[in-house]
C-alpha cells in the first residue's frame, strides 16, 4: 500500500507493482476447480512488507546511505515550503538523522570490498539499531507537527486569503473614492501648476489603488493554486510582486491622494484657514502612516537578517549602543554627563546653603519668643518649672516619653506610661545601649548655644533624645527577633554528622551464584542449551571446573589509601605490582603470605599503570606526562622519560629492550610539532628514553595498543574522530575501530568497525593461532578475535585481519571493571571482573561461563583484575578495588591433598545448563 500511494502520487518516479490480475484456481480430484478466495474470518497479522530488489550490490551500500540522507533533505525542504510555522523539533531531528546517514556513508567508504565481512556486516546491523531510533524521534515529532502545526498552517492560510481578499475590496473602494473626487479637479484651469500637481496625484492614486487591487486577487488566486510551483523554484521577483505589491500599491495610493488633496485646497482657492487645516490635517496622518510603513518594513528586516532571534527593539538598542561607543559620540556623551552631574551638585549646594540660612533664622525668632521647643524647656531652670501651670503637660508628656524608650532594659515591652503633670528635667542623652534607669540622679547640662548665621544649627536636646529612643527600639526588636528563632551554630551542631556508605555497585544482591553452589544441591533438572561437546572439550572443562570451585581469598593486602588502578603479575610470577591514586606503586613478592618488597614513590601525578617486561626484571609506571624506569630486585629508578604529550598506555615488545607509548595531545599548551587534534601517535622507546620511532594509525584516538609475537604488527583500538570527509555524528555514537598497523611498511593493513566503547586489547598465542581479546566499557561483554593472515588478490601481499570467535556472555547485564585477561594454561580461560564485584571465568575456546563468583563472597567494589600466568596448580589471581586493597585468589594450602574438602566425582559427563552456560550438576 505505502509503494501504491506514492506511485499515484508520483507516477513519473514511482512505478506499481506488478500483480497478477488472473486468479489461481486448485484442482480437485473431482474435477471441480475452486478459486483460491480470501478469508474475511481472521484479520491477517503482519502487515505487507514492502518489496525490496534482491539484485542490490552489497559495495555500493554507502551510496545508498547517501541516496537516503538526500531524500530526508528533500523531504525536510518541503515541509519547509510552508512559511506560516516552522517547527523546529522537526527541523532537528531530520537534519540530525541527515547528518548522520552522510557521516555513516563517509565511513564505510574506507571498507571496499569487505561488505561480505561478517564484522562489516554486523557493524551495519548495529547501524540499523541507530537508524530505528533516529525514525523513531522524527516520528514523534511528526506526530507533533501535525496536531500543532497543520492547524496553524490551515490558519495561516487561511488569515493570509482573507487579508488579501480585504485588501482588494478596500484598494477597489478608494478607487472608487479617487475617480469621484477627481470630478472636481477639471473645473480647475489646466494652466495652473496647481491644478496640474492635483491631476498628477489623483491620476497615481488612482493607478495605484487599481494596481493594488488586481495584484491581491492574483496572490489569492495564486495561493490557492494547485499546480503552483515551490517556493525555492520560484523567481525572487514574482513572489516580491504577488505578496508585496499589493500593499505597496495601496500605501502609494493613500500617500497620493492625499497630497493630492491638499494641493486641491490651494489650487480651488479655499478659505486660508479651510488649506491651512487640511495640510496639517494631512501632514500628521502621512506622518503616522510613514512611521508604521517604516516599523514594518524594519521588523520584516530583522525578521530575515537574523532569522527570528533578535526582535526589532533589540536591534535597535544594539544599534544604539554601537553609536555612542563611536569615539566623537562617546565623548560628546560624557561631557554632557559631566556638565549635567556638576549642575545637579551645584544646584544641591546652593539650595542647602539657603535652607541652612533659612533655618538659622526660624531658630532665631522662635528662640527670642520663648517659644515651645523641647531645648528651651529643657534648659529653664527648676523655680521656672515650679512657676508653670499644671496645665500645660506637653513638655512633661514628651520628657517622659523619651525617659521611658531611652532606659528600657532588652527584655522588657515597650510601653509609654502617662504623663506626669509636673516631672523632673530630663537629663542629657545617655548612650544607645547604657542602663541608665529612668531615677538615675544626672547632673544638669546648660542648653546648647546657638549656631553662628550662615551654618546649619547643631541638632537639639529634644532631637537627640527622639532619635536615640528610636534607635534602642529597633536595635532591641531585633534582638528579641534573632533570640526566638535558632541560632546558626546551634542549628549546625544539631546537624547529623553525615557517614559514609558504599557505593550502588558495591550492594549485596541475590540472583548469580557460584559453580561449587550449583554442585551443592542435586535433584535439580539438567537441560541442555547446545549439542554435547566432543569428548576432548568434555574432559578438558571437567578438569578445569574443581580447580576453580576451589578458588577463593586467602590474602586481603592493605596496599593503598587510594583506589587500585591497576595491578599486574611478572611474567616470572615472582613478584605482583599495583598501582594507585595515592601517588605510590608497590610491588610484592609473591608468596604465602604476599610480602611488602618495594614503595615505589612518585613525586606528583597519579599511579595510572604498570607493566613488566618480558623477562621481569624491569618496571614501567606510567604518569600523566611521564614514565619511569624501575629494576625489580632493588626498586631503583633508573629513568625518568618525560613526554611533552599525554601518555594513555604503555606497551612492551616481545624483545623487552623497548617499549610502545600511546600518547595524545595534552590539554594544555604543547610544542608546535605536537598535532593539535586528538589524534594519537604510538611512539616507541627504549629503556634509556632514546624515541625510536613514531607510528600514525590514523584519525583515531586510540586508547590501547598490543604488539603481535612476531613483533611485525600492532593492533590499536579506539574512536574515530572523524569521517574521511570531516564528519562528525550529530546524534548517534561515534564508530570505534580495530586498527592493524604493519611496522615494517608503516601503513594501515586492515580496520574494523564497533560501534561499542572499546578500551583494551590482549594479543596471546593459543592452540589455535594468534587471538586478541576486545574488552569494552559498560555493559558490552569482552570479545574474541582471532587475527588471520590473507593473502590479497591485488598485490599477494599477506594481510592481517581480524574475525570474531565469541563474545563472552554474562548471566545478566553486568557493568565491567577494567580490562579483560587471558588466565589458565595456554590461554584457556578469560577474566573478567564487574564493578559490583562479580567475577566472571569463561572458557575460552567454547565461551562457556565456566564459574562465577558472587559479589557476596568478598563485598566491595573491584576495579581491576589481574591473572598470575606461572601459577598453574593451583591457579592465581589479584583483585584490585576503591577502598585501596588487593586481595589474592587461589586455593589453601591444606586443600590440596584433601579430598573431601570438595565433595564432586568429576567423572561423570560433563553437561552444560540449559538456560545459561552453566555447567549442570554431579551427584556425589
């Protein structure tokens, strides 16, 4: 049905298909032919798939990715086409999915003729994931447009038609108006200039509004077309003269009559006053009728100038700005406010020494008419007091008033008692906070003398006492105010101290268990997910699985203060070193128990690995920008490398006198023949810190380097930076890359794309050739790659390439800590270690999980794993976790010659668990 409706959409692009119009009929025994008819019963359950050609060419997938993202740009296009509403989640969405179909097609344009690959071709598989997401964001925002923006499009359109079907009545209107008025300019003398200018104007007035009209019922027209064009194939001139003119037209036609009529007022010898009116009249609506043209006219301009970020007021205060920082204006500005800022001081100066003089003399006057101030009946005497009448009892009501505020205690509540008839003098302003009591015995003070003439008066006795009270008022309300509520170091000390927990990963939880607690109960039903192995696989994993039931902590070392970076054994198996944040690495002698041999100390900078030398005898730490050297047996440091670069990982040659550095630029400033990308560059070095040689793999930031035996060729893992065209991802995942290097000619052998987070590789030699195991970050399993040499066709070159064996399953989503690791004889088992704590052991031929060892056995979170190669019975490893311990995995001493210490006849067959790669259970 989708293939139909386009084809009827578009008939020249899409064709129909093909249907056989003859019905198909069965013959029977009888001789009676039935017709093959739908059932209307059931409703079918899939829907149609639609018809895909069977001859695509598998090496020309990129172009088909580029096909596509073209059609989602012509698709985002004609959405576009509809000016009324523009959505912009839509907009993003189809340009983020077109800038990531460009980007996939520009990457697997480096992959010719390895279409048919199956890492290739799973790679694309993961890509469809990506692409399902991309639709499924487009889709909802689809949904979105349609339930908001069609309706505003439908408006839109529909405003837009009925504005232009009203423009063409009012353009049809004041034609009208014009052709009747321009009866009254032929009785004027055509000889006139004046009645010459009045014809002139009318006559374009006239034009204009016909004009208009016609041009408003052609854009409708227009708009309402079916056949018209898009508006990207039409010229930029019919779309100005069909949506603009009409407007346009009717403004010059308004514009022209009414100059037009102010000439006609003149010209037909009017009254003075009747011209006179009719010109402002006229003037202040062309005026008005300018400004508005002008302000749409500008926000239509800002509107296309910055695509509707920036309103017209916005624009023109930017404007604004940018004209006073001119030079000769700024300084025009400053002067005049500098001019304006003295003139207000000047003005503020004079006017206090007016009212300063003003005031001195009111003092004055009221002094010599003994007049009712608080200072004048302060400063009588007591005889006078005395003398006064009972009935004046404002002065005493204000002095014990004053008393009351000025000597209430801080917890007391502000109360003014009555007034006395006849009081003390009050005595001079104690201090805001003194206790002075209201019967305090103070001494009298004479009363202030008077100001000298033109200086402001010193403040009164009264004013003084006022404003004191008022003071210890307020400073008393806010007192009480701050002693009801609690008292910030009180609401502090009442805190709970806050203790410190787990982290999530480190929670003991239920569900995964052992292989030694699936050998514990019996009775259990045994299914079986693959076929039996062969008898060699049987016998080799019923060996392998007691040896590690019986593995389980025998030492916990207290290493570090810091979390465990990294940890791993000699090739010897002699010594074990760690590596942390604490700024130290130590190295242990292995035995029973571990011993402390060597605190290597470094100065600054985090612990971030260490590496052993083939032989053993040396040890590499690796810093930020930096690496030492360090002997084994007496823990010296022997060099200091410095690197103008960051160093990511370290990497020794099979033949031990040199070493490979991962290193990428640093973030702060480095040399100008340092890349400025993020590129790497593998550098090797020797033990001296001589550089040997450098080595470019790419547009690759590459986070782990290994080295094949025969030391010919490296394998790097890391991200793409870039596509070949400069590319980036706008929404999905960067592509990773498994990048072969040959040494020898210095180029790029072969590359395979992941779209998972791959950290770290491992190169080891097992029965069945050359192998590397890919760990990843998150929850994405470790994986194994078996490395092959092909012989190309082109040039019979021998080629590198990298062929996925198994990917190592856990029971449940798992988030893994650190890298993974080869362990047992001959590389028989993978390591691998959960931030929760988990420990996972598969079998590395079969990929079978052979034990697990739950989180609830040691608790903690572990960061880091590391296999001791020369312990082969019985077998060893370290665990590295946050709170800085390593803790030491083997079995006890005094289980070795104990037979019953684990219960299980391994002579039966070996099966595995049907749900998972468990193995199934043995009967005692």
């Amino acid at each position: 049905m989708p293939r139909e409706n386009a084809a009827d959409l578009f008939p020249r692009k899409v064709s129909h298909v093909a249907r056989d119009s003859t019905p198909s009929f069965d013959v029977h025994p009888g001789g009676q032919r039935r017709s093959k008819r739908r059932k209307w019963g059931k409703a079918h359950l899939h829907i149609p798939r639609p018809t895909v050609s069977e001859d695509l060419d598998q090496e020309k997938f990129p172009d088909y990715l580029e096909a596509l993202a073209n059609d989602v740009k012509t698709f985002l296009n004609c959405l576009n086409e509809f000016p009324e509403f523009t959505d912009e989640a839509v907009n993003a969405s189809i340009l983020s999915f077109e800038g990531d179909l460009r980007y996939w097609s520009s990457c697997l344009r480096e992959y010719p003729k390895q279409f048919r690959n199956p890492a290739v071709q799973r790679y694309i598989h993961e890509l469809s994931q990506e692409m399902g997401d991309h639709i499924n964001g487009i889709t909802s925002s689809l949904c979105m447009f349609i339930e908001v923006g069609v309706p505003t499009i439908r408006f839109a359109q529909k405003h837009g038609s009925s504005n232009l079907l009203n423009l063409s009545t009012i353009a049809t209107f004041f034609s009208a108006v014009t052709a009747t008025t321009m009866q009254f300019s032929y009785e004027l003398d055509p000889a006139q200039t004046s009645s010459a200018i009045v014809n002139t104007f009318w006559f374009s007035s006239l034009v204009f509004s016909i004009a208009a009209a016609v041009n408003s019922l052609l854009g409708l027209t227009w708009k309402q077309a079916m056949y018209r064009s898009p508006g990207h194939r039409v010229p930029w001139w019919v779309l100005i003269w069909i949506k603009r003119s009409p407007l346009v037209f009717l403004v010059l036609s308004v514009a022209c009559f009414s100059i037009g009529l102010c000439a006609f007022s003149y010209a037909s010898n009017q009254p003075h006053i009747t011209s006179t009116f009719t010109t402002v009249l006229t003037a202040f609506t062309s005026f008005g009728l300018a400004a508005v043209s002008a302000w749409f006219a500008s926000e239509r301009w800002a509107f296309s100038r910055h695509r509707g970020q920036k309103w017209l007021s916005d624009v023109l205060k930017e404007t604004t700005n940018e004209f006073i920082r001119h030079p000769a204006i700024s300084w025009l500005y400053k002067l005049t406010k500098f001019l304006s800022r003295n003139i207000v001081k000047f003005n503020e100066l004079v006017s206090n020494v007016f009212s300063g003089f003003s005031e001195s003399c009111c003092f004055r006057r009221h002094s010599d008419g003994e007049s009712d101030d608080i200072e004048a009946n302060t400063s009588s005497t007591s005889g006078r007091q005395q003398s006064e009448p009972p009935g004046s009892p404002e002065p005493n009501r204000a002095q014990s008033s004053t008393m009351t505020l000025a000597a209430l205690p801080s917890t007391s509540t502000i109360r003014l008692p009555p007034a006395l008839p006849q009081s003390p003098p009050p005595p001079p302003p104690p201090p805001v906070n003194s206790p002075t009591s209201p019967n305090d015995v103070v001494p009298e003070t004479p009363a202030s003398p008077p100001a000298a003439e033109g200086q402001p008066p010193a403040m009164s006795h009264g004013k003084l006492l006022w404003k004191n009270a008022i003071r210890t008022v307020k400073l008393h309300s806010n007192i009480n105010a701050s002693s009801s509520g609690s008292h910030p170091m009180t609401m502090l000390a009442s805190r709970p101290i806050p203790e410190r927990k787990g982290t999530g990963s480190s929670s003991i939880g239920t569900g995964m268990t052992g292989l030694a607690s699936a050998f514990s109960g019996a009775g259990e039903r045994r299914r079986t997910l693959m076929p039996e192995p062969v008898s060699n696989v049987k016998s080799r994993l019923s060996a392998l699985v007691p040896k590690l039931a019986l593995l389980e902590t025998t030492q916990d070392l207290p290493a570090h203060s810091a979390l465990v970076r990294h940890i791993q054994f000699s090739p010897d198996g002699k010594y074990l070193a760690t590596s942390s944040w604490d700024r130290t690495s130590v190295i242990y002698k292995v035995g029973d128990p571990f011993v402390s041999h060597k605190i290597l100390g470094h100065t600054h900078g985090f612990v971030g690995q260490v590496a052993w030398s083939p032989t053993g005898n040396i040890l590499l730490t690796k810093l930020k920008q930096g690496i030492k050297v360090w002997t084994a047996e007496n823990g010296v440091c022997t060099k200091t490398i410095n690197r103008e670069m960051s160093v990511e990982t370290l990497t020794w040659m099979p033949d031990g006198d040199s070493f490979l550095s991962v290193e990428a630029p640093s973030p702060v400033a480095v040399s100008p023949s340092v890349p400025t990308a993020e590129q790497s560059i593998v550098t090797r070095i020797d033990i001296k810190g001589k550089v040997l040689d450098s080595y470019d793999l790419g547009r690759i930031k590459l986070y782990d380097v290994a080295v094949m035996p025969d030391s010919t060729r490296i394998v790097g893992v890391g991200t793409l930076l870039e596509s070949p065209t400069g590319l980036k991802p706008s929404k999905s995942r960067d592509e990773k890359r498994l990048v072969v290097y040959n040494l020898e000619t210095k180029q790029v052998e072969s590359q395979t794309p992941v779209l998972n987070d791959v950290r770290d590789i491992t190169i080891a030699q097992a029965r069945s050739g050359t192998i590397a195991l890919i760990s990843y970050e998150n929850k994405a399993p470790p994986q194994l790659w078996k490395i092959e040499l092909l012989k190309e066709q082109d040039n019979n070159a021998m080629v590198a390439r990298l062929i996925l064996r198994h990917t190592y399953m856990p029971k449940i989503p798992v988030d893994f800590a650190g890298p993974s690791y080869f362990g047992g004889q001959n590389n028989e088992l993978v390591l691998c270690a959960g931030k929760a704590g988990d420990i996972h052991i598969w079998d590395q031929e079969s990929a079978a999980l052979l034990h697990l060892i739950p989180a609830k056995v040691h608790g903690g979170d572990l960061t880091c794993i590391a296999w001791n190669h020369a312990a082969e019975d019985p077998y060893m490893f370290a665990t590295g976790s946050h709170d800085g311990g390593v803790r030491v995995w083997t079995r006890l001493s005094d289980e070795l010659d104990d037979p019953n210490h684990f219960p299980i006849s391994v002579s039966r067959p070996f099966r595995y668990d049907r749900f998972n790669e468990y193995p199934g259970q043995h009967k005692i």
